[in-house]
C-alpha cells in the first residue's frame, strides 16, 4: 500500500534533512524518494513547478515546498510525537526570526566563503560567518533557558532549522583547516552541536563528513568550470 | 491585552503591513515614526540584528521581521484569521508571501527598475516571473485569502500599490494591465478595502520619495 506521506530529497542537502526530522519527532511513516536531480524527477517538476527544487513533502499526494515551511506544516498537520514549535506566541517568534536569519543572512555569507574569489574576499566572508555564530550563541543562551537545545528538553523548530546546516559547516571546517564552532569562541553552540547529532531524530539523516566532503568537493569543481567558462 | 508599539517608517510597504494586520484585528496600538537616517536608540536596542523597521513590541518584548511579526499577531490576537486554519492551505499562503518577498528584495527593484544593461534585465524577467506566477494564482480568487483579506493579500501590497509607483517614479513598466488583468484586478479590490486604504500612504508623497531614494544611486 502506498505511504501517505512521501519525501523527495537528496542525502547531502540540510533543507532535506530538516524535512525528515521533523516527521521523526512526529513519529510518521514516509517513503523517501532519492532525487538524482539530474535529470529532475517528472514527480518534482509537477511537484515544485515555481522553484524545481527539494525538498517536497507529498501528504495525500498534495506537495508542500520550501523546507522550513515544510516543517510547519508537519508541526500543524500531525498530533503524533512532540511539539516542534513552542506553543508561547512571543517564543515561536523569536525561533522564526533565528531561522529566517539562518536563512536569509548567515547561509549566504557562509556559503559565499566557499565561492570567494580570493583569500581577502574568503577571509570577509568568514568574519561575517563567525559574527553570526557569535549572536546564535547569545540567542542559544536566551533561547534554550539552561536547557539542552533551543527548543528546550527536546529539540525544536531552531534547533532544526540551525542544525541541518552542521554537516556542511563540519566540511568547511575541514577543509579551510579551521574551526567556527569552537569550545572557546562558541561553547554552547559547541556542546549543542554534538548533543543535536547524536540526537535519535537526527542522527540517521546527519551525513558523515568524509562523504560530504567528497560531494562538496565535486560542487566546487562544477562551480569553478562554470565561473570560467 | 498588554500594550502594544510599532516602529515604522511611512514609506516602508513592511511597516504598513504590521499596521494592517493590527487594525484588521482591532488592536491598540502607539506608533512610533522612525527617521531611517538617523534611528532611534529605542529602535537599535529592539532590532540590534537588524537595525529595521518594522519592530513591534508587545508588552516590552520586541519582535522584528514583518513576516514573523504577522505570525504573532495572528497567534496572538484570535479574532478574524490572518493566515487560514488547514495546515495545508496555511503552507501554500507562506509558500506564496515567502516567495513575493524573495523576489522583491530592495537590490532586485533597484536593477529591475532603474539600473540599466544585463543585471536590469535579469531583475526585470524575475519580477515579470513573479507577476506571471501571481496572475495564475489569483485565477479565480477575489483575493489571495480568498473573500477576505489573508496573509499573502497583506504582503502583496507592496504588489498593489508600491510597484505602480515605482514605475510612475521612474517612468519604466513591468506590471501593466495588459499582461496581467486578473492581477491588476486583484489589486483594484484590494486597495478598495477599508482596513488597505486607509493605512496606506499619500500617493504623491510616496511617488517622489521613491523617484529620490530610487534614482539617486544612479546619478
């Protein structure tokens, strides 16, 4: 019998991941669909005909895009498991307000570093990359109230939102040799981060560094054969 | 309820919104007008991530980012539903208000409507995908909420009036009646409604706001 919820994703994307852990901490059932995205799936093209991107979440065959979205919805949509935004008005905007930072400020410039065009522009980029770890530390503080994660006892929306992205930061670390989480510079972040991956919900979706770097290696080389041409 | 405070700016399309949603739900509130050239202490200790308008503070905590400050003041004020009840429907309207902010950030108008060559170009055919995406759909829909005003309706009014006067500021069109009627039309009944147009601001005023804030980059 088909699955009423499907997902259409790929191992090395944090927007994937974040779709798959929050129906864990739903506890729902759903069939994973790994997209080669080349060429992308007919299913994803009628899924996602305004961005042609994953993930997708298919609930009754009815798709539902942009990952953060996404897991809204799974919050929404499903009684089972724990609750993924807290329930206080003033808190579940302060998660979004972290999240939409994530996304819209600190995942560009963080991504920037990798596609820097000289070592100035590389080493710009990673202060701005480490001013935004230094007010996520603050907002960790604020956020998670002497508890484990941002979103309290259990992870939640923020720590989601934020965490997806520890795969990729783990390979820019390795291989610019340097450290953005650190035990000194950002030590709740630091021990936030190693309870998220080891976390239940998450540490099946985690990809392993070395496989991550093999693939993030890959991307740079098609990047950089397509800035020059 | 605990007292209510908006740091806006008159020109800003994301300030109007908060003031919208607040006036929709019949909530109180102080407005508080910011000089974006020289702004107040009060609003880079409530926004010191940003340093923005708009920041809404209810009683003495601040929330910044117009989209997320809509969510609260849904969630927080029950009455007359800004965003819809079924989770699924409650996607779509964030997908759609998600995706007409990405399209027109602030660099996006600027290359769109004033700069000139292949970015203006490339400015310009993202925000004619935008239009044509939006006028499929409202195919159908008096409003994007429906018959009543929703979440995408208040974030697409930048759509409904601050583009037309965008392009009378600069005297460039890319949202003409023409090729897209349903969204034109949209927009007609939208700045009809009460609660829109009587938050909006003085059209000749914002007119040569936007062709000074517009054009002077470019001089």
């Amino acid at each position: 019998m088909a699955k009423e919820v499907k997902v259409l994703g790929k191992w090395p994307s944090p927007f994937v991941m974040r779709a798959r852990i929050a129906l864990h901490l739903k506890s729902v059932d759903y069939e994973f669909i790994e997209e080669s995205m080349q060429p992308k799936s007919e299913l994803l093209l009628k899924s996602n005909p305004v961005h042609k991107k994953i993930p997708v979440l298919l609930h009754h065959e009815k798709p539902i895009c942009e990952s953060l979205i996404i897991v809204q919805y799974v919050d929404e949509a499903f009684s089972t498991g724990s609750s993924i935004l807290p329930s206080n008005p003033y808190d579940r905007a302060i998660q979004r307000f972290w999240a939409a930072y994530l996304d819209d400020k600190w995942f560009p410039a963080f991504q920037g570093v990798s596609r820097a065009p000289n070592e100035e522009a590389k080493a710009k980029g990673l202060e701005q990359v480490r001013e935004g770890l230094s007010l996520l530390e603050d907002a960790f503080d604020k956020c998670s109230n002497g508890k484990p994660f941002f979103g309290g006892d259990k992870i939640g929306y923020l720590d989601i939102a934020f965490g997806s992205y520890l795969g990729w930061v783990r390979v820019s670390e390795k291989m610019n040799n340097i450290e953005l989480i650190s035990k000194d510079k950002t030590p709740k972040l630091h021990a936030w981060a190693e309870r998220f991956s080891a976390n239940d919900a998450v540490k099946d979706y985690m990809p392993e560094t070395e496989k991550l770097m093999g693939f993030a290696k890959m991307l740079m080389a098609k990047y950089q054969a397509a800035a020059s041409t | 309820m605990g007292k209510v405070k908006v740091f806006g700016f008159w020109a800003s399309p994301y300030s109007r919104r908060v003031e919208i949603a607040l006036q929709m739900k019949g909530v109180e509130y102080e407005y508080v007008e910011e000089d974006l050239q020289n702004k107040s202490e009060l609003l880079l200790e409530y926004n010191p991530i940003h340093k923005q308008v708009p920041v809404l503070v209810h009683d003495g905590k601040a929330i910044a980012e117009s989209l997320v400050i809509l969510e609260y003041i849904d969630e927080v004020w029950k009455c007359c539903h800004i965003l819809p009840t079924d989770p699924y429907e409650r996607a779509h309207a964030r997908f759609w208000a998600n995706f007409i902010e990405d399209k027109l950030m602030h660099h996006r108008i600027k290359h769109a409507f004033v700069s000139k060559g292949e970015e203006s170009e490339k400015a310009a055919k993202e925000i004619e995908e935008l239009f044509e995406l939006l006028e499929d759909e409202i195919k159908g829909k008096k409003l994007f909420g429906g018959n009543d005003i929703g979440f995408v309706d208040i974030t697409a009014t930048i759509v409904a009036l601050w583009i037309p006067l965008i392009q009378e500021a600069v005297g460039k069109t890319i949202l003409t009646r023409e090729k897209y009627p349903l969204l034109c039309n949209w927009a007609d009944e939208l700045l009809q409604c009460n609660v829109i147009k009587h938050n909006l601001p003085d059209n000749d005023k914002l007119v040569a706001f936007l062709r000074h804030i517009l054009c002077q980059t470019y001089e």
